[in-house]
C-alpha cells in the first residue's frame, strides 16, 4: 500500500505543530464522477484522519458532498 495525498497532507500538518485538523478537501482526478464510491477517501486516510480530526470535523468531497468524520468512519478503532 502506498500513501495517498490525504495521509500526506495530514502527516505533514502533523509534523508543522498542527495536531487537531477542523476540515480537509479531497479530490480524485481519476474517479469517475457518476459514481461517488470512487471519489472517496480509502480507509487507511479515514483511519488516520480520525487519529488527528474529531468526530464532527468536515471531509468535503469534491463531486459528492461534505460529510462530517463521523459519518465516513462510523466506528474507527481508537486507543484513546
């Protein structure tokens, strides 16, 4: 597995001293724009966006809507 743009984005916040995220944008240039499931962000990007987002943070999904966390991730695994 690679490393998508979301976990980059978030890891290199992360590493400038931002440690609690409000809202991210996602984009997918190669989704296909009639089917939304391919324009949203893998699992590994949800997982670690609630690792450094909260719940009600908004993922505003080019193409799609603007969901809050909670509602992409329903429920992540956490050790908080």
């Amino acid at each position: 597995m690679g490393i998508c743009a979301e976990r980059a984005a978030i890891f290199n916040a992360v590493i400038h001293g931002h440690k609690d995220i409000k809202q991210i944008a996602v984009t997918c240039i190669k989704g296909d724009k009639s089917k939304s499931e391919t324009l949203m962000p893998c699992g590994a990007c949800r997982q670690v966006m609630v690792e450094f987002m909260s719940p009600e943070a908004k993922i505003i999904v080019d193409g799609v809507k603007t969901f809050k966390l909670k509602e992409l991730l329903p429920s992540p695994f956490t050790l908080k």
